[in-house]
C-alpha cells in the first residue's frame, strides 16, 4: 500500500441514487467482484409508512449486462434504525436468518424508522465455476406511501492495490 488509504485497498459504487423506494422497483447496478474479497451493500432509508417495509435481495449475474442471474443467499444483516436521529444510535444490531437471498425490514420497523441496513456478501460465496462474478442487490417497491432511500456498495480487498483502482463497474 502506498499511504495506507482507505480508498487504495477499496472501493465505493453506487447501487442506486436516492429515489422514491416507492415509484417502482430499484435496481442495484451490478459490480465485479473478480478482483476483491468482499462486497458489502449498504441500504439508507428514511421513514416510511408502516407496513411499506424495504425488502432487499441479492443476485450474482455472469455478465455486466444480461447473462445468466441467480440468488445470492446471505444470512447476516446488520442495521441501525431509529425513529428520528439515527446518527445517535452509536452500534449495529445483528439479525440473523436463515440462508435466503432477500431479506424483509419488516421484522426490525423498515418502514416506520429511519434505517441504514448492511448486507456483506463475499467473493466465494459466488458461483465463479460457472463464471458468476458480478453481484447487485435490489430493493423491491415499497408500495404506495413515499420513502427515499439510496443503496451504494463498498468492495474490499482489493487484488491490485493502487492509488488509481481498477475499476469494479464493466
């Protein structure tokens, strides 16, 4: 590493601007994780209504573009989430579920907090035998009722570690 930055050894992408959780689907970008260890998706969302809780899942993709998709399973998320404030809850919580590649905010108040929601995925949990080494991470429509979010990615672990990084995005 040359000065030890943090951005030498990693990389920050957006998944989606902030938008309206609301207006239809929200389609993460898909990054490669060819050449890093891990990728960590980072949802933040606002207060919502109740009962329009964000639900986030994760895909692997064989190609930037079209190819072949299939479920990316997780099962640890981390969240902060406060009615107002969030910037005073000082730790992460961490939920645990089974094995699956989607995961409902309903179960920590999605809908009715604000939320900062992380869910890490790494490199080997892909399919790369059959050539799976792209990733992206949705958030389905929240329903009817207002709700900005924005989702962006931070990749770790860098095989070439440079001030100028390769880039993630093909």
């Amino acid at each position: 590493m040359f000065n030890k930055e943090f951005l030498e050894n990693h990389d920050i992408i957006p998944a989606f601007m902030p938008v309206d959780l609301a207006t239809a689907a929200n389609t993460g970008d898909r990054v490669n994780l060819k050449n890093y260890d891990r990728c960590l998706f980072i949802l933040l969302a606002s207060i919502g209504t109740a009962g329009d809780d964000p639900v986030v899942s994760a895909l692997q993709h064989d190609a930037a573009t079209s190819g072949n998709s299939k479920a990316l399973n997780f099962s640890r998320i981390r969240h902060k989430v406060g009615a107002t404030d969030i910037n005073a809850v000082g730790q992460f919580s961490l939920a645990e579920q089974t094995e699956a590649a989607s995961f409902d905010t309903a179960s920590i108040d999605g809908a009715e907090n604000e939320a900062l929601i992380a869910i890490e995925v790494l490199a080997d949990d892909l399919d790369s035998d059959n050539g799976f080494t792209f990733v992206s991470f949705n958030v389905a429509d929240v329903g009817a009722n207002a709700q900005l979010g924005a989702g962006f990615y931070i990749l770790q672990g860098a095989d070439y570690v440079n001030e100028i990084k390769q880039s993630a995005i093909a």
